[in-house]
C-alpha cells in the first residue's frame, strides 16, 4: 500500500510540473504573439500615413501587406491556442480583435480621406489597447530574462508609435492627445534603453550594437522630437528601420538564435 501511495504521489507530483510547464509555455506564446499584435497595430497605422503621403510610398505598401498577414497569423493563432471562458473578458478582447481587424482591412481597401485616416488611427489604438490586455495577463513579472526580453520588443513597437505620430502630424492629424502620446513614447524608449543597456549579460557582440544603438537615438530623436517644426519623414522611416535591425539583433540573442 506504502509503495502504491508513493508511486501514486510521484506520478502527481509529475503531472502538477509538466501542468504547469505547459500553462507556462501557452502564456509565454500568448504574451509573444500579443506584443506582435502590439507592434503591427502601430507599423500598419504609420505605413498608411506614409503611403498617402507618398513619402518612401512603395517600401511603406510593402511593410503593410506584411504587416497585415502578420495580424491574420496573430489573431488565428490567439483564437486557436488560447482557450478562455465564454463571455469571459479575453473572450471578448478576442472577438474584438477580429472585429477590428476586419474593419482595420476594410478600411484600407477605400480610397483614402481625412475620415478615413482618423478610422485608421483609432483601429491602431483598438488593437494596442486589446493587445496590452492579453500581454499583461501572461506576463511573467519573476521572469528578469523575460522581462529584459519583452522590453526589447517593446522598443521596436514604440519606435513605430513614434514615428505613426510623426507621420500623421504631417498628414494634418495635430490635435494635442497625439503630440502628447508621441512625446511619450518617446520617453518611454529613453528610458527602456537605459534599462537594457545596464543589462549584465551581454556578450562583445551585442554590447558593441548597444553602443552603437546609444550613439544613433540621440540623434534620431531630434527628429522624432521635431514633430511640429522639422519636416523629415524619409529621415524619420530610414531612422526607424536602422534602429529596429539594431534591436532585432539584440531580441535573437534573448530567443537564442542568430
């Protein structure tokens, strides 16, 4: 009976773990792809800005085609992997995902207006604000790696909410919530890469990037900073796109690849 009872508790004990690993790793790829939803939200809205613009017009299609099967693959994923309670809040947040998506693809589709424009912002800022619940509801706090790790991605989303103001700022979008929420992201990028950059376990590589990242924002953030005075959207996407593939760099090595 002795050895029943525990064989019985290791197979329990076994079960709790691999239980738990599992539940851990559904809601490390749910903060993943929900931070991915976070980031597209903002490329999608900046994109189109630029597109009717018709600043760097063809490169900014490009990124939006993508973008948007980015957020099919997203949203799928979160419908197929995450399970909820019916009528529970993240039920919700996932129908209104989809819904806002839908609309998101339907108003791309139209020829662009002012009215329009509007729509697209406030689509952009649906999706973050559905993204950002998810995210936080399978966010591992304990985690320092993952939380290094998630304030990197949350980098490169920032650069795209700076840079989707500064756009529609030029496009006539100027009404002061968006000079605030620009400003803003671009605090939140100071201090984000400070936090990274005091990260002890970097390698040579890596450090050399952080350098070189820290020498360049000073400078790309004169630009993101001269929304209402300077006129320098080209400069504004290449600046973004240099900064992102130095961060790109720096998220391989958190996931463990090169």
């Amino acid at each position: 009976m002795r050895k029943f009872l525990k064989v019985f508790t290791n197979l329990v004990v076994i079960f709790q773990v691999f239980n738990i690993s599992a539940q851990n790793d559904t809601s490390a790829d749910i903060l993943e792809t929900a931070e991915d939803i976070s980031f597209v939200s903002q490329q999608i809205a900046k994109s189109y800005f630029y597109v009717n613009q018709n600043v760097k017009r063809e490169q900014a299609t490009k990124v939006i085609a993508g973008s948007i099967r980015r957020l099919d693959q997203n949203i799928e994923k979160l419908n197929g992997s995450y399970i909820v309670e019916p009528d529970s809040e993240e039920a919700n947040m996932l129908l209104f995902l989809s819904f806002t998506r839908d609309e998101l693809k339907d108003t791309l589709a139209k020829k662009y207006s002012r009215d329009r424009g509007a729509l697209i912002l406030d689509f952009s800022e649906s999706l973050l604000e559905g993204a950002d619940l998810l995210a936080k509801r399978n966010k591992n706090t304990a985690d320092p790696d993952e939380a290094i790790m998630s304030k990197v991605k949350r980098m490169g989303f920032l650069l795209e909410r700076i840079s989707k103001y500064y756009i529609a700022f030029k496009a006539g979008y100027s009404d002061f919530n968006n000079l605030v929420q620009q400003r803003q992201a671009i605090d939140d990028f100071d201090s984000a890469l400070i936090k990274i950059s005091e990260h002890p376990k970097y390698a040579n590589e890596l450090k050399n990037t952080l350098a070189e990242l820290n020498k360049f924002w000073p400078i790309a953030k004169k630009f993101y900073s001269s929304i209402e005075s300077g006129s320098t959207p080209r400069l504004v996407f290449t600046s973004t796109t240099h900064i992102e593939k130095m961060l790109k760099k720096i998220e391989r090595h958190h996931f463990g690849y090169n």
